[in-house]
C-alpha cells in the first residue's frame, strides 16, 4: 500500500476506518521496544501481559511475565557454553507461558 502523499493523518485515518469489536483489545507484548513504544504512545492501559525481560516503564511492572529465558547468566563464557548447547540441536532459549497468556484478560 502506497501513502497517499496529499492526504493528512486524519484524512487517512478516515478513509481506513475498521469495524472494531465490542470487546475490550487486550495487547501481551513480547518485546521491550514494543512495549516501550505502546506505552509512550498512550497504549499502557492496553497491556495484559509482558516478556521477562520488560522493565519500563515502571507502570508495566505489575503485569504478569508470560515469557522466561531458558539460560541463566553468570559469565559470558557460560552464557556462550548455555546458548551454544541450545541451539546446535535446535532448542529455544526462551519459553512461552501459553496457559497463562490464554487466562489474560
């Protein structure tokens, strides 16, 4: 899809307007730059969920972690030596609470 150049924001917004749900949208994100971007957008109250390791803003702290690492650090050799066992055989090193991200409301 091309940006139409000569018609503003509101134009466009206009013109795609999408039938929306009657329920409440519900947002779990996995990825700390997403979650920053939602919330400094004024998307925090959206939020159910987040990955382990999101940890701004403050207010999304409360939420429940949906996502773990499979890895533990202490030092960058053995982070090298968990990383490399994990993913020569193709296992993930991150896993995914689908039962909680299911419960969320």
């Amino acid at each position: 899809y091309k940006w139409p150049f000569h018609a503003s924001i509101a134009e466009y917004q206009r013109s795609r307007q999408v039938a929306m749900s009657d329920k409440p949208l519900r947002v779990v994100s996995v990825l700390q730059s997403a979650t920053e971007i939602l919330c400094f957008i004024g998307g925090a109250d959206l939020l159910v969920g987040r990955s382990h390791d999101d940890n701004f803003p403050a207010e999304i702290l409360h939420l429940p972690a949906v996502t773990s690492q499979l890895t533990s650090f202490t030092t960058a050799v053995e982070v090298d030596r968990q990383i490399s066992t994990a993913v020569s055989p193709g296992q993930p090193l991150y896993s995914l609470d689908e039962s909680m991200l299911g419960s969320l409301r």
